[in-house]
C-alpha cells in the first residue's frame, strides 16, 4: 500500500486542510506511528504553546514564553522516531517553531502586530495572498534554512530575541520554510483557518502536494529562493 497515512497531533480542526491532499487517509491514531511507521506518509505538527527556550539554548528573563515542557519532549521523541522511519513532517505554527528549534534554529520570543490575516509572499508564485496568524513568537532559522514564504511588509516594532534581549529587525518576518538538514517543511500561519476558495490556501496545498510525492531534492529545487532566482534569470 506505500505510505498513504497522514498523522495530526493535536486538536480535529489541524486535519482540514489535509484532507484535501488526493491519495492520502487523514487520523489522529499517534499508535500509527509506532505500529505501521512504513504506512505514514506524513506527520503534522499543530499549534499551541510556545516552544520552552532551553531547548534553544535560550533564556526567558522576562517571563514571556508560555511553554509546556512535558509536550516538547513528547513531540521531540515523536520527532526523533520520524526521523529513524524516514516518516516526513511537517508544522503549523507552534508545529513550525517546534520543527525549526528541532532543526537548530531558534526563536524570536515575542513581536506584535502579528493577530490577524495580512499579506505574504510566496516566493515560487512570484504572488502575495493573504494568510492567517495568531502567533506572538517567530522563528529564529538555522543558516542553513531556506525561507519560501515572508510577510509582504513589515509589521512589528518590537522583536525580543532568544535569549529575553530587544533584538535587531530580522530581514523577512518569515512565514514558512524549509529546513535542508532534516527535510522538513513548515508554516507559521493557518491554513485550516483559511476558505478553500482563497489563493493563499490553494497554494498551501500545493505545497504540501509536492512535499509528499516529490523526492526531497527536487521539492528543494522547486521551492528553495535561490534556484527560484536562478531560474527567473535564465
């Protein structure tokens, strides 16, 4: 049968979208993973609470991450057991800065003005939709990452660094990435929070399309900025 399971941790509403993926059955039996690893395709990190810095090497002085360390180490030994099975995952939101912490990137601990649906670009349409957001933290990406999507303009004053320190606006408020060293992909807004008829979601499922049925090197070379420049050029 190959690897036709979706794997949501968390909440019902995290399976919508992926229930639009064709070929794919969608469960929240996290046994699948241990019983069946050959049968899952996919493994979705969902949303929640902020990501507890010491597995950054960070620090929270001011008392601002709203964390819950027993969930971060469960999710990191169901990392670690995707990553034995070659099972991908993928993050939405607190699944996203779980996947990057996981990778070797860090986090932004606190900005504002990141509530509400706004404006993204998505790097390989060349396009920006509009995308959904509740998050309060943002990700700190390994240098080996590779953005894909960033808001259209920037929209905090206030970026606190992973250490509790006021730090330097970073170059793109990113949106979703993709993380070479553990062939993940993740993104920082909602899509089950989005309509199915919207451009930002049809690209989002697009997206993930690709992630599952292409091999992890041409999913790269699809989406990665660079080879996106390069061929703009040619």
């Amino acid at each position: 049968m190959g690897r036709h399971v979706i794997v949501v941790l968390g909440p019902t509403w995290y399976e919508s979208p992926f229930h639009d993926l064709e070929g794919y059955k969608v469960i929240r039996k996290l046994g699948m993973l241990d019983i069946n690893p050959e049968e899952v395709a996919l493994a979705v990190f969902s949303g929640g609470e902020d990501v507890e810095p010491c597995l950054y090497g960070g620090q929270d002085p001011r008392n601002i991450c709203y964390t819950n360390i027993r969930r971060d180490y469960f999710e990191q030994r169901i990392f670690n057991h995707c990553r034995k099975h070659a099972i991908k995952m993928t993050g939405i939101c607190r699944g996203f800065q779980f996947l990057n912490v996981m990778s070797g990137g860090k986090m932004y601990q606190h900005l504002n003005y990141h509530g509400q649906f706004h404006p993204a670009y998505f790097s390989w349409k060349k396009e920006n939709y509009a995308v959904s957001s509740t998050h309060h933290q943002m990700v700190y990406l390994p240098e080996d990452a590779i953005p894909i999507i960033w808001s259209s303009a920037r929209r905090s004053n206030i970026y606190i660094g992973p250490t509790g320190e006021f730090a330097t606006p970073p170059e793109k408020e990113i949106e979703a990435a993709i993380f070479p060293s553990t062939k993940i992909v993740g993104v920082q807004f909602h899509p089950e929070m989005m309509l199915p008829t919207a451009p930002g979601y049809a690209a989002y499922i697009e997206l993930m399309t690709d992630y599952l049925s292409l091999g992890f090197e041409d999913f790269l070379a699809k989406y990665s900025e660079a080879n996106h420049v390069k061929r703009a050029q040619a």
